[in-house]
C-alpha cells in the first residue's frame, strides 16, 4: 500500500539537510547568506501584495533604505516595488510586489521522471509560498520600477488580438498514479507516473465536458492548439478522445497505466460559439475502465477582452514598434488598475480617460510577459505578519555530525520527561 504523506514530507526534509557542500545548487539553498537574518511570511493566494511600513517597523527594518530591501520566493529573487526609489520609508510608503501561492514545480525533483508529472500547478505539500524579505546592501536588487503610460502621443494601431493561454488544471482527487495489481492495487512509495492532483475518474460512461461561454474568440487570429494530459487508471485497453464543439481533435490509444500527452490543431472555424465546449472521453470496451486528466491547455486568439477578472496574466510576443492596448472587461472597483510586465520589471498605470477602456502605450521588447491587477484597497492583500529566522549552514565542518534525528514535538511527552531529549541523551552515550 502508499506509505503515508508524512513519511515523504520527513524524506524530503531529509534530503535537504543532508547534503554536502558540492550539491548545495541542487537544493536552492545557494541564495541564503547564513550571515543574514530573513523574515519569513506567507502568500496562499496569487495577487497584489504589500508589506505596509508599520510591519517593516515592528520587525526592526524602518531604518533601513528601500534600496537594500531584496525578496525571495523557491530560491529565486523576486522583482519588488518599493513607494519610495531610495532612501528611508515613511510611514505611508510600501513594498509592493506579485506575490504567488505556491505551485508544484518544486514537487517535480520527487518524481522518478519529471514527465511523470502531469501538472505543476497544484503542489501536494501545501498552497502556501515562504517568502522570505532580508536586506541586502552589496549588490543591485531586483526591482519594479514605475514606467510611462503615454497613450496621448500614441500613433500604434490597437492591437487586435493575443494568444491566450487558457489552462485547466484539475484539483478533484489526488490520483495514486502508476499501479501494480496483486489482488489489490500496490503503489509505489516514490512519486510514479502519473501521480498528483488530478480530474475526477473518466469512465466510458460519463465523460468529462467542460465548457466555457465567454472565450473572447478573435476569430482574425491563427488556429488554435489543445494540449492535454491524461493517465489511465486500470489495467485495459482504451483509446482517449477529445472533441472541441463536436469535432474530434484526438483519437489516441492509451493502454493499461500509462500516460498520453496530445497536442492537437484546433481550427478557428470551430470556436467562438455561444457556448464552447470541450469533452474528453473514455473510449474503452470495459465499463468500468477509469482515465484522469492532469491538466489541458487551450491556446487560441483572443480579443483583450479579459472577461470580468480583476487579475489576469498574458504573454506578448517582441515587437521593435511597441504595443497599443485597449482592454477591456476588467474588474478594477473604480480605481487605474496595475499592468506589471514581468520580464522586464516595469509598473504601467492605465489610462482609463475612455470609459470603458483600460489604455496602455507600451514600448518595443522582445518576448514580455504581463500580470493586470486591480490596484483597488479591496484587492490589495498586506502583509500582516512576519517571523525573523536566521538559517543554519549544516555543511560547516563544525555542525557534521553521525545522524541525524527528525522528531515531532507531540512525542516529546512521556512518563519519565521530554522522550525525544532523552533518547537524544541515550545515543550521545557509550551505551548508545
């Protein structure tokens, strides 16, 4: 049978702390400056964030520059902006930042093979991201930096459309994955095929339909593509088909316990209908046959008409003349909304002088990814609370030890005092 969730969590710590010196990178532990200190807080909701000076201050960090305050998040640096460009905040000033729930890609490395994992969207630890705020006074932090939305000297065409990526990933089971059939069902205790978050049970008798009744379609675009990913999750025969309005788009033999990933040409002429759907099915001889999906993605042109959403991701490709966007459709409670663009670090105010319309005049650039948020006070999450840590360097030729002991504190009670301290105790004896 599975071995529990707790059971991999303690290996996975295991592996994090017992590493050595030369394999430190592949851990992303080579980001942390055991001289420091980090405050740590948590995000469990993508959005806008802002850690407000009053939490600076009660954390001992309002005498410290805007400049020198850096962000982290998995290891990686996290482009902030700050109110103030430089110098010591006021009482009103912030750091604002995109902040993200956390996502299973840090998962990936628990897998025997990465394609193994079907999605890495939803992470199977927790949602919840550490991020972590420290101050750094030696080298150029990654910023945001306020840039200029000047859209009355404009003279770029509206752009018409942009390929959107519409991603379903499926959060209804958690799916056991690959499986050895000896009476009963055997999984392994290592992350297999086919295993994470996934979509109901698919069986030849209900299939799984999805359907989407406002998909903004520009139907002046390219064809589009449908990508997906499924597991079978019984030892028969089926084939797995999938259907865009009716059309059949995919019709692949997926046998037994394996994975099929699909990519398939969705023409234009099949969307933009009142209501698009899209339907998998189970194509088996035997009823009682089982598929699940992972995730699907639909990339297809769509107007920049972001359907009532009050925060919204999309993807330019470069362009040596710059972009001119009209968007429209987005929830922003009555205040400009922020466009972020990712890739580059810059923060554009809209132009909201058209009722109806959010205007941006943007510059050339190669390949820029972008965030809409609604900058209203109702939208903006603050960070309320964050917890000093200062991380041990267990590498260091002083901390090496013969073992290492990973304990709970609900075991620590005992008859005869704390029982974790005590065998600790026992095996730092001779007679341990």
């Amino acid at each position: 049978m599975k071995k529990g969730l707790l059971y991999r969590r303690l290996c996975l710590f295991m592996m994090m702390l017992l590493f050595s010196a030369s394999l430190l990178a592949q851990y992303n532990n080579e980001w942390i400056d055991y001289s420091k200190s980090y405050y740590k807080f948590k995000v469990g909701e993508t959005g806008l964030y802002r850690i407000p000076f009053t939490i600076l201050q009660t954390n001992g960090l309002s005498n410290t520059p805007a400049e020198h305050f850096q962000l982290w998040r998995n290891g990686k640096e996290v482009a902030v902006f700050t109110s103030k460009g430089s110098g010591i905040l006021g009482s009103t000033d912030f750091i604002e930042f995109f902040g993200q729930m956390n996502d299973g890609k840090a998962d990936a490395i628990m897998y025997k093979k990465p394609e193994f994992q079907l999605s890495d969207k939803w992470s199977l630890q927790t949602d919840t991201a550490a991020y972590f705020l420290t101050v750094n006074a030696s080298t150029a932090n990654a910023r945001v930096l306020n840039a200029q939305n000047n859209t009355a000297s404009n003279s770029l065409a509206v752009e018409p459309y942009f390929m959107h990526r519409l991603e379903r990933n499926f959060k209804d089971q958690i799916n056991p994955g690959y499986a050895s059939i000896v009476g009963i069902y055997v999984y392994s205790s290592s992350y297999d095929n086919g295993e994470g978050w996934s979509s109901r049970n698919v069986q030849p008798g209900s299939p799984l339909v999805e359907q989407y009744n406002n998909l903004a379609f520009a139907p002046e675009g390219p064809d589009a593509s449908l990508t997906i990913a499924a597991f079978g999750n019984a030892l028969n025969t089926r084939k797995l088909q999938v259907s865009v309005n009716g059309t059949k788009i995919v019709d692949q033999p997926m046998d037994y316990f394996s994975a099929a990933i699909q990519t398939a040409t969705v023409q234009k002429s099949i969307l933009g209908r009142a209501v698009d759907t899209i339907r998998i099915h189970n194509a088996s001889p035997v009823g009682s046959d089982r598929i699940t999906l992972g995730k699907y993605t639909l990339v297809y042109p769509r107007k920049f008409d972001f359907g009532g959403n009050g925060l919204f991701e999309f993807t330019l490709p470069g362009t040596s003349v710059g972009n001119y966007l009209e968007i429209t459709n987005f929830r922003n409670n009555a205040v400009a909304p922020f466009l972020y663009e990712l890739t580059e670090g810059r923060r554009y105010v809209a132009d909201m002088t058209v009722p109806g319309k959010f205007r941006f005049a943007l510059p050339a650039g190669g390949t820029r990814n972008f965030v809409m948020m609604d900058a209203s006070t109702s939208a903006i999450k603050l960070v309320g609370e964050m917890t000093k840590r200062n991380f041990v360097d267990y590498a260091a030729s002083s901390r090496q030890g013969n073992y290492l002991m990973i304990a709970h504190s609900s075991l620590s009670a005992s008859s005869n005092g704390d029982a974790i301290q005590n065998y600790k105790n026992y095996r730092a004896s001779n007679e341990g």
